[in-house]
C-alpha cells in the first residue's frame, strides 16, 4: 500500500518508533474558493484558487491505562500543525502556516515532533498526489522564531524548548529531507528539490542551513524556485516580480509587497489605476526577484537580529502524468479553465461568448432545452452560515471521524481555531483543562457526543531509526559503537576482584570489600642519609 492510500493514523503509526504513542486529533474543511494566491500579470485572468484548511493536534496523557483516548480527562496538548492548502488548475501549494508545542509530553526521552510534522506533510501531499497526478506540488513555509504560535502561555511553563532563527531554519530543512528523499527513491516518475532562502546569505552561506544528509545533498539548491512555478502557472520567467510572488496569511514578504503596491498605487487585486501603471503593472524599484530579496533583508521582520528562513519543496510529476492530470483538471467544474492568454492560439474565451474573427465577442445564442424534467434532490451549499450541523452533514461528518478525522465548516474551523489561540497553557494543570475547553468546543460545533482522538502506536522497528528517518537519513542504520568499546581493566590485587568486573561491566557494586592500600616494605623505602654533624 502507498502512502497515498494510507489513512493518517497508519501513515503516523508507521512513522512513529515502537515505544511511543500519542493521541491525535484532526480537523479539517472541505475545500472552497478563495482569493488568488498570486497577482496576475498583465493580459491575465485571475487564477481561480480553492483553499482547505487542516489541523492536526497531538495530546499524551499522563497515565492512560487501558481506558483509551475516550477518556479524555487528562489529555493534554503537546503539538498542533496548521496546514493551509491552495489549489488551481496546475499547482497545488501546501502551506505551513503555523506549528507549535507545548512540552508537555509524558516520556522522559525527547518527544517525536518532527518525525510527526514529516509524516503529516507527505501524508498530505501523498493525498493530494492521489487526488491529481498531474499537477506539481509546493510544499512551502517560512521559519521565525517565536516563542508560541498555536498555544498561548506555553512558553511560561518552562518545559517548552524554543529554537532560536537559525536553529528553526535548520530543524524546518530537516522537516522537510526525508520527504526529499522519498519522493526521489520511488520510481513514480516524479522528479523533487528543495530550496532554501534567507535574506542577508547569498550563495554558499546558504549551505550551512542544508540538512546534513549525503544522499538529499543534490538536491538542495540555495535561491528559490519561483521562475519555475511561474513556468508551471503558464507564465513566463520575465513577468514582474509581482505575479510570481505568492502572498500567504501573516508572510512577511506578504506585507512587504502589500507596502510596495500601495507605493505605486496598485491595487491587491487588479490594477485599476492610471493607464501607465496599468500598462507595466511594476514597482518603482524592484524589478526582478534578486532585487526583491534584497530588499527584503532590510525589513523589520529580517532585520531585528533575527534571521527569517523562506523554504520550498517542489514535487514536479512527469510529462505524460501531466498532461493526463490536465485534461483530468479541465473537466473539474470546481476550478477554472484558464489557459495560457499569451499564446496566440490559447485564448480563454469568455463565459456566454464565442470568439470571432475580428476579436470582438459576438453573444452566444441559447438553445431551448427538450425531453423530459428529472426531478433532482436539494442539496445545501458548501459555505452555510450556521455552525450546527443537519443530519445530512453530520452523517458526512462521522463517516470523516472513521476515516480520518473531522470536518468541519469554515466558520466552524474558524471558531475552533480561535477557541485555541485564546486558552492558556502556562502550567500542567491549566494545560489539561484547556484541552478539555477546546475538545468540549469543537464537539459542540460538530454536535458529537463522543470523542473523535484516535490513539497512534508507533510500529516503525526502534527509536533509533525512527530518528534517523526524521533526521533525513532514510534507510540507513545507526551506528551503534556500545559493544565495541571495552573499559580498560583496572589492575589491582585480588582483594578487589569484585571492583574489577564492575568497572568492565559497567555496573557499579555498593558491597564488598574495598581493596587494600598497597603498602611498600621497609626494603624498598631509600632515606636520604643525613649530614655528620659539625665537629666542634
């Protein structure tokens, strides 16, 4: 079975070592339209865009028992992810928009956060693989360093480890390897790379925030892969800077665009302005994408001594699976079927009008409908204003809760996530009741009655592995060195025999008797002869 076909609590049991375990919770919204990820360029339709939000939380508790994850009484959150993911024709872009933990997790070893964050995401793209062999997959994120994103309070309690810029750069790079690694070991006819930018490192400086794993290392570029995108979308390298960036919620180089159109006086949009401004469609200054991240070095968010790390992981499928998803895609009546309008020969035409010769629309004449009227079932819209569920969506809402996990409307996902982001997790015991609060908020927007967690025992073959997968080595086997390295052999008499095995064995004894002090015979023992005295 691939991992595209896998359900979310196989793919994380998989994933995880034999000696862990953890609860996982997880929330999603159907897919809806939204607003383009990026500006079209000049000549251009606007990209039709769809976006569905998820959400995965991860609790322990602190003595299960045999009870299961229905009891929920003493579950306490210990890692969230939010993952946003925007599709169009072409492209489907996944991104991390928030990760945060807690610290409260039961183990005395390290917990596996992001052997977790590398399985949800490729669980992720593996579905969106399934769903659209055709289209390229962007995995996408930006790392800044701060003390919590998802839990408020957390970074009080004082078992919270926060990484600082550069550290999260690195451990995000790591994230993101073995989802490199697997994509290229598979003979799926896919080819990945991964790209890593910080404003304020060029070049080779850019190595040192690579993840340190010889078999991904070609793979790994420094820069960004836009123009490639770009390529995919249907446009060309040479657009402005401003169609090939994309402007995700809460990114800085959102907002440093956003200053940049309000500079010229475009519009988020379109540019309904003056007939110059319109006709380029550019900023004053920045020109192409070097100079952009450039700028960007001298932004607040970059230049407060903290280092912003931007990273992209692209999946590009083959060019016979592409051309199939296309014409798969051209049929979907969810999204647009904008060609490329800089062809000659691909013009989109307009909705109820047919292209003539001289270019101007001639309206389409409607044909009168014949046969027999079939009578067909209401159904609801997707976007419904109200939180509580009918019983035809909370049928389709428990199926989800057996397969895996809960869908919500987006006014429900967003009450749940601010719900979240407005409880405390300072201390152990405020944890566990913000828990309670928000699992009790998100069953009464649902209308469930019982839990929807689901407890994950690790199969992978030992911890060791599990962290070497994590860490981007995958397949490869820790080098244990334990039986080889041998204690050199204490020589003392034979009154301290028991000491000696326990100084080869490594074990410490408490009995026994000590070993006596070696004392040297008067023999042995040379005086220096002292001076005749003086004759007086």
């Amino acid at each position: 079975m691939t991992i595209a076909a896998e359900k979310l609590n196989d793919t994380l049991a998989s994933a995880l070592p034999k000696d862990s375990d953890c609860i996982i919770r997880y929330i999603n919204t159907p897919s809806r339209p939204c607003g383009p990820l990026f500006s079209p360029p000049l000549g251009h339709e606007v990209e039709k865009t769809r976006l569905a939000s998820h959400l995965l939380t991860v609790s322990t508790t602190a003595s299960r028992g045999s009870q299961g994850a229905n009891d929920s009484d003493s579950d306490v959150l210990v890692l969230g992810i939010e993952v946003l993911v925007y599709t169009t024709q072409h492209l489907t872009t996944i991104f991390v928009s928030k990760a945060d933990s807690t610290g409260f997790h039961r183990s005395q070893n390290s917990f596996p956060v992001r052997t977790i964050a590398t399985a949800f995401l490729d669980w992720l793209a593996g579905q969106q693989r399934q769903k659209h062999p055709g289209r390229q997959i962007v995995i996408s994120l930006f790392a800044r360093a701060q003390a919590q994103y998802l839990f408020p309070g957390s970074a009080e309690n004082g078992k919270k480890h926060v990484l600082d810029d550069r550290q999260l750069i690195k451990w995000w790079a790591k994230v993101l390897d073995p989802i490199l690694g697997r994509v290229s070991d598979r003979d799926i006819g896919q080819s990945a790379g991964a790209w890593v930018t910080v404003p304020g490192f060029e070049g080779g400086e850019l190595r040192q925030f690579f993840p340190p794993s010889s078999r991904t290392a070609q793979l790994w570029r420094s820069g960004n892969p836009l123009g490639d995108i770009a390529e995919t979308r249907g446009l060309s390298k040479d657009v402005p800077p401003r169609a090939l960036l994309p402007r995700f919620p809460d990114d800085p180089k959102a907002r440093f665009m956003q200053d940049l159109d309000d500079e010229v006086g475009i519009s988020g949009d379109s540019t309904t302005v003056s007939p110059t401004k319109r006709a380029h469609g550019n900023w004053k200054n920045i020109r192409n994408l070097n100079r952009f991240w450039e700028a960007m070095e001298f932004r607040q968010e970059c230049s407060s001594g903290r280092m912003v790390g931007f990273l992209w992981l692209v999946i590009t499928p083959e060019e016979s699976a592409r051309s199939n998803g296309e014409n798969v895609s051209s049929q979907d009546s969810s999204l647009s079927t904008r060609s490329n309008p800089s062809s000659s020969d691909s013009i989109a035409p307009v909705s109820g009008f047919t292209p003539v010769a001289n270019g101007s629309p001639r309206k389409r004449k409607r044909k009168h409908l014949t046969g027999p009227i079939v009578s067909r079932e209401p159904r609801l819209k997707g976007g419904s204003s109200g939180l509580s569920a009918t019983a035809s969506n909370l049928d389709g809402m428990l199926n989800s809760v057996r397969d895996d996990g809960l869908l919500l409307t987006n006014e429900g996902y967003g009450q749940a996530m601010q719900t979240l982001l407005h409880l405390d997790f300072g201390t152990a015991e405020v944890a566990v009741r913000s828990t309670r609060k928000w699992m009790e908020e998100v069953r009464s927007i649902c209308g469930l009655s019982g839990d929807w967690a689901v407890v994950v025992e690790g199969t992978a073959p030992s911890s060791a592995s599990a962290q070497d997968r994590g860490a981007g080595s995958l397949g490869g086997q820790v080098n244990d060195l334990g039986g080889m390295v041998r204690k050199k052999r204490k020589v003392i008499d034979q009154a301290g025999g028991e000491d000696c095995l326990a100084a080869e064995t490594g074990v410490q004894v408490t009995g026994g008797e000590k070993p006596a002090v070696n004392m040297l015979g008067a023999g042995m023992v040379r005086k220096k002869p002292k001076p005749p005295p003086d004759a007086t």
